[in-house]
C-alpha cells in the first residue's frame, strides 16, 4: 500500500518537481529527455553511430543530429518507417543518414547494421517482450558506447531487481502506471488494454532501476553514468565482457557434457 502511494505522489507534477528536488540536493544527476540530444553531441563526433528505434514521434531526429555533429557514419534503425518527415528531410539536408528497416535482435538485421562506435536507444528497451534479448542485441552492435534510455519504475523498498510485466493486467492494475497526469497520453497496453496486433507498440515491462542496471550489466555492458528521473532513466554504458554467455555444444561435447551430468547426479526435477 506505502508503494502505492509512492507511485501515485510521484505521477502529480508537484511530487514529481518536489522529488527531483530532493534528488538534486542528494547529489544526484537528474535528468530528462530533453537532454537526449546533449549525450549525442558528446559522443557522435569522429564515431559512427547508430540508433536504434530512431522514428517513433522523432523521425530519425538523433540520427541526423549525430550525422550535423560530425558521426563519421550513421544508421538509423526501426520497425517501421521510414516515415515522411524523415525522407523528407533527408533528402533536403543531402543527408548520408542511412535507413534500416528490422528487428534489432535478429541476426540478419544485425549483420545488415553493423558494428558501431556509438548506439543511441531511446524509448524501446520497455517496448520489448525479451529486453535482455534486446540487449544482447545492443552489445553485438556497440564498439564504443551505448546511450540507453528507458521507461523504469520506482525502485520497491527490500526487493531488489524487481519488474512488473503489464500485458493482460486488470484495468485497476494498469491505471498505477498510467502517466497522463505528467503529459504522456497514449501507453498502449496500459492506458488501453494489451492488444496482441500492436506488437513493439505495447508496453512490456516495468523495470525497476536495480532490474535494469543488471540486465544491462548481464548482457556485457559496464555502466558509467546514471541519468535519474522518477519514471526513467538513461544509462552511459562501455561494452565489456558479458557476465553472461551459452554457446551451444558441438554433437561430441554434448555427448561428454551429458555424461557427466549424469555421472554426478545432479539432474533432478525441481
């Protein structure tokens, strides 16, 4: 119930102001999306560079952004699109900005995009049924750096990496993470109910700040910055070695693994 009312002071304009407020005092960088296109012109000069998810509601925006702040190559990726604007403005400014149209966690759009020095993704990981999958994604295609931004939660006291998952919740449940109230009118599968034929459109998952830093942390990335806001957070991600990896075995070491397995006794039903 305390979490509850958590939630709701922070979706009221003035629990919002008040608690970034108190957030600034504390020392922490508060953020927000307006400052998207500072992190770009930071790390887009001499790199190439790569959006992920570069049309919703911004038609390729970050991706030119990049391409006038002096990225050596830019790609702009997405599942739909390109849109008008986005042509449109294209072919005005005599914009390299190249289009690619897939899913980012496919490999044959992965080897269409490429590796790149630095990777934008804004607004998307929530958007994803499997955002480790999408993250894993993420570090086969950055060299250099990654600008991650996402739709989190309030952190829940005592339980660390903690989600929510909102497809097919009921409505009373939804209405909590309903955003109107700080100007964000349309959440599909929140404001309206989960709607299979919306795909990448619904919101998936409400991830905590803990679940998100090791998610990302899991799927090879290092994080250097953490942008806060109430209901986000942008992370400044270096690509390492991932803390996690499978390969699968080859027939023969398969067999041995097998083996072994059962030599020791360790495979039981749970």
């Amino acid at each position: 119930m305390m979490y509850r009312w958590k939630v709701r002071i922070l979706k009221t304009r003035r629990g919002n102001y008040l608690w970034r407020r108190w957030r600034a005092w504390r020392g922490d960088s508060v953020g927000s999306y307006a400052d998207l296109g500072g992190y770009v012109r930071r790390f887009a000069p001499g790199r190439s560079f790569a959006d992920i998810g570069c049309m919703w509601g911004v038609n390729g925006e970050f991706a030119f952004l990049a391409e006038s702040a002096g990225a050596t190559a830019v790609k702009g990726v997405d599942v739909f699109g390109p849109t008008p604007e986005f042509e449109a403005r294209r072919v005005g400014e005599h914009s390299r900005v190249e289009f690619v149209l897939g899913d980012c966690t496919r490999p044959d759009t992965i080897a269409r995009i490429g590796v790149s020095d630095v990777v934008l993704c804004a607004g998307v990981l929530y958007h994803h049924p499997a955002p480790f999958d999408l993250l894993v994604a993420l570090r086969q295609l950055c060299r250099e750096t990654l600008i991650l931004r996402t739709s989190t939660i309030p952190e829940i006291a005592g339980l660390k990496n903690a989600a929510v998952y909102y497809p097919l919740l009921e409505a009373e449940s939804r209405e909590l993470w309903n955003l109107s109230s700080l100007g964000l009118m349309h959440q599909a599968g929140i404001s309206a109910p989960f709607a299979p034929a919306d795909g990448y459109g619904n919101w998936f998952w409400g991830m905590t700040p803990s679940c998100l830093r090791s998610l990302v942390e899991t799927a090879g990335f290092r994080v250097d910055e953490v942008i806060i806001e109430a209901f986000a957070q942008t992370l400044l991600c270096t690509p390492v070695e991932s803390a996690f990896h499978h390969e699968l075995p080859s027939p023969e070491e398969s067999q041995r693994l097998a083996a072994e397995i059962s030599g020791a006794g360790i495979a039981r039903p749970a």
